[in-house]
C-alpha cells in the first residue's frame, strides 16, 4: 500500500502519532509535497508492520 493511500485511510492525525512526526508532516506525505527523510521512512515501515514498505514511500509517481 503506498504511504498516501495509508495516510488517507487513518487519517493525518492519527498518522502523526504513529508515526512520531507533526500533522502537518503527515498531511505534506498524504498529498506528495513531501517525502519522508530515511530515519522517518524506516519508522513508517516498522509502524505499519510491512504494510507501507520503502518502494511504496519513495515509488516515482506517473505523470499523466
């Protein structure tokens, strides 16, 4: 599941807190402005158990 996905399904906030970063963070990921620095990235993957791994954070997105 990519990290966007995951973000809209638990919600920002919720997304913050598991994740140890701001809701803002979460929201910046959830919409593509951002991406996750490595240390944040590895959280995210053990948090959500394998369920977002590194390809589905840092996937290139298609251009359409």
């Amino acid at each position: 599941m990519n990290l966007t996905s995951y973000i809209e399904l638990i919600g920002d906030k919720a997304a913050a807190e598991l994740f140890g970063i701001t809701e803002r963070a979460a929201m910046s990921y959830r919409l593509g402005d951002r991406k996750p620095r490595p240390e944040v990235a590895q959280r995210i993957v053990d948090k959500t158990n394998g369920k977002v791994g590194w390809a589905d954070i840092y996937a290139l997105e298609k251009v359409v």
